[in-house]
C-alpha cells in the first residue's frame, strides 16, 4: 500500500475494524504514499479526533488518485472533522467525502 502502492488494489473497506486512531496514524504511513487507491472506507472504526490530521497526510499526497473517503461511525468531533475538511480542499482527485 505504500510508495508506488499496489496497482490492482483500487478499493480499500476496512469497516467495522476497531483499529482507532493508533491504527488509523500507522495506517496513514503506507497510504499517504500511495499512487493508485482510488477508494478508502473506514467507517465505523472508532477513529478519535487526533485521527483527522493522520487521515489528511493521506489526503494531501501529490500523486493520490484517491476519489472517495467514507469515515462514517467515527468520533472524529469538531477538530478531526475540521483535519480533514482543511485537507480535503487541497486533495486533486477527490470527488465524495462521508463524514
């Protein structure tokens, strides 16, 4: 999933997984690298607000193709929602946000 990514993998559901925001800050390392994901869900998932900034570096790549993010389910509050609204302006590719 990381630099260059894995370019059959076009569409990632990680649902209903309880990695949190600890898991969701390791998962952000690989993704935010990432050339050929074109569709991220983690909804319900139990990321806390801190999450927001990690899920923004995946955003915020320059080379993301990625269109659509589904983060429904999430305690993300006010300030993670707001991470990720702040990057999401920036994002090129991105067509569809669920918060």
């Amino acid at each position: 999933l990381g630099l260059g990514g894995n370019p059959v993998i076009v569409k990632l559901a990680l649902d209903f997984n309880r990695f949190g925001t600890e898991g969701v800050e390791k998962l952000a390392i690989g993704l935010s690298q990432n050339r050929s994901l074109r569709s991220l869900s983690m909804q319900y998932c139990g990321i806390g607000p801190e999450g927001g900034a990690h899920i923004g570096t995946i955003l915020v790549y320059v080379w993301s193709k990625l269109e659509e993010l589904l983060l429904r389910g999430n305690e993300l509050a006010a300030q993670g929602t707001k991470d990720i609204l702040i990057m999401a302006k920036r994002a090129k590719a991105l067509k569809r946000i669920s918060l």
